[in-house]
C-alpha cells in the first residue's frame, strides 16, 4: 500500500521494479531485507543471483542485455523471525523521503540474526551492515537502540539534493531506524 497509488500499483510488477532498481523503490530493497534471490533468464539459460549481488549502482543491476528477471524467490518467513517497515514522505503515496524494512531472527528478546535495508538514501537500495554487526546478539533496548542509530552514518553516504540535503536525509533515516527498531523490541 506504500507504492504509489492503486493505478501504478495495478500496472507496475514486482520483476519490473526489481529490474528498474529505482532506489527510491520499495521492492528492490525489501529483496535486500528479505534475502531474496533473483531468477534470471538469458540466451546462456537460466541462473539466480542473490539480492545482496544484484544491485550495482544507479539503475545498474546485474542483468545482462538479453535477460529477463522470470522469478523472486523470498524465504518462507519463519515464527522465530520478525519484521518491520515504514517510510517517511511528504505526502501518502510519493516516493519515499527515506525508508527502511527489516527482517530479524531472534531466540526470546536476544537477536541472532538481522538484515536491515534502506532505500532513498543512496544509488542503490542499501544494507546496513554496520548497523546490524551492532545488534547482533543484543537485546533490543533503548541503549542498543540509540547505538545503533549511531552506527547509521558510517554505512550511510546520502546523496547531495536541494530539496533533501544529506544531513536531513540521514537524521530521517535515524529516526526510521530507531522507530523500527523499537517496533521489533514490541515483537513488530
Ligand atoms: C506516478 C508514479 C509514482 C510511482 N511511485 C512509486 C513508488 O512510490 N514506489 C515505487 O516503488 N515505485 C513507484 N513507481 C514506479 C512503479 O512502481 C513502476 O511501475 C515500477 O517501478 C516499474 O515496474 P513496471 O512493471 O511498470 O516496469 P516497466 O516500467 O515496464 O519496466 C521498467 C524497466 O525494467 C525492464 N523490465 C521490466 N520487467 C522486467 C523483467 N521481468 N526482467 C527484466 N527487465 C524488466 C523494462 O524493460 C524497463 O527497462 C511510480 C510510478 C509512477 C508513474
């Protein structure tokens, strides 16, 4: 319900906004969370490249010319794993000032495992791996929290823009985090 409006969304395809890698899309960096993998085929047959590898730079992505995107494959989502997502834009339906979904394996309130990903903060959608090294093995609360937040600006580099200066984009993508992260404490 966060893409666009009901028109786009009865037109646009998840392949076609995976293949596109608009940064600021949602999909292409809910693949990233969800460590989905991307079928592709081509002259050569079929193969399938994991998120983490597809997405390059500015609407560079790993497909070669001549290749179709014919298949996601998302992990069945587990009872011991949980997920949380939300953007911030100016209005419902734009793209997204910045957002970020997560997807995070944990054993009671301790975190095992964790993937975190942005978009509208960068050429690509973007893993912060930084950020999720910090919570790994931790428990979530107010000051692992505000650690992690902390650790947002060294995996972040956003982009220079009139409307959106780097320095606002990045306290944004703070407050998301921090926003998301305490939904998953709640078990979001
Ligand atoms: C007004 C407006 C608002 C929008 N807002 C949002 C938004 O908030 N969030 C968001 O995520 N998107 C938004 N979009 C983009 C929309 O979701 C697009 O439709 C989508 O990103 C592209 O998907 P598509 O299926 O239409 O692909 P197309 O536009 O048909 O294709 C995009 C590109 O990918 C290629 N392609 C398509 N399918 C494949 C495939 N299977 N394999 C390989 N290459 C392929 C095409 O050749 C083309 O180069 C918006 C679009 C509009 C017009």
């Amino acid at each position: 319900p966060v893409v666009a409006h009901p028109a786009i969304r009865n037109r646009g395809t998840f392949g076609g906004s995976v293949a596109l890698a608009d940064p600021a899309s949602e999909f292409p960096a809910m693949t990233l969370a969800l460590g989905a993998e991307i079928e592709i085929a081509g002259p050569a047959g079929h193969r399938r490249v994991k998120a983490d590898d597809f997405f390059i730079d500015l609407f560079e992505t790993a497909l070669q010319p001549g290749e179709l995107i014919t298949a996601i494959h998302v992990p069945l989502f587990r009872a011991d794993q949980r997920f949380a997502f939300d953007e911030l834009a100016r209005r419902r339906g734009d793209y997204a000032l910045a957002g970020c979904g997560m997807l995070a394996t944990c054993a009671g309130a301790r975190i095992d495992d964790i993937r975190i990903s942005f978009f509208s903060v960068g050429n690509t959608p973007t893993r912060v791996k930084g950020v999720e090294a910090t919570l790994i093995g931790a428990r979530l609360d107010a000051e692992r929290i505000a650690a992690a937040q902390g650790a947002l600006e060294g995996d972040l580099a956003p982009p220079d823009s009139d409307e959106v200066p780097p320095a606002m984009r990045l306290h944004l993508a703070r407050v998301l985090l921090g926003r998301l992260l305490g939904r998953l404490g709640e078990g979001a």
